[in-house]
C-alpha cells in the first residue's frame, strides 16, 4: 500500500501542464489577448465546440495562438473522473 501511494505522489508531483503555442505570420503585435475554452468528453476523445481562432484574432494577419491544460483545467479532470476535460485557448494580437 506504501508503494502505490508513493508512487500516486511522485507522478502527481511531475506531472505538467502542458502548453502548445503556434504563432500565425509575425506573432503578437499588440498585446490584447482574448481567451475561451474547449470542452472535451471521455478522456478528450470526444471534442465539444472548438474556439474559432481566427474569430478571436479579429481579423489580424499576426497573432499568437496559445492551447493550455491549466492546473485548474487538470483539477476539473480529476474531479470529473476524466469525463469532461477543459482546454483553455488563448489568442493574442
């Protein structure tokens, strides 16, 4: 029993939240960022309404597209059971 809660504590003390950022022409000029979230279902495999980035970008050429899986984001997984898992979207102009 010692073991399996040492190992839960170690895999819960390195595990990371993870951060994709794909820049679009000559990334963020301005600064102002707009964010929503993705909702996915069992596990993430089933996605809900993905946020339109170029909506969000308000028509720019240049922004910075930034999907993060928060800590609060992880919080709601966990507590969930894996059934409904949010990821924040983040633009910036």
């Amino acid at each position: 029993m010692k073991k399996i809660v040492f190992l839960l504590l170690i895999s819960l003390t390195f595990s990371s939240c993870y951060v994709h950022k794909n820049i679009v022409g000559d990334g963020a000029q301005k600064g102002i960022v707009e964010t929503a979230k993705q909702h996915n279902f069992v596990y993430g495999l089933v996605s809900g309404k993905t946020p339109d980035t170029q909506e969000m970008a308000k028509g720019e050429d240049n922004y910075e597209v930034t999907t993060v899986h928060s800590f609060v984001d992880g919080l709601v997984s966990a507590l969930t059971g894996g059934l409904y898992n949010p990821t924040t979207v983040e633009v910036k102009r």
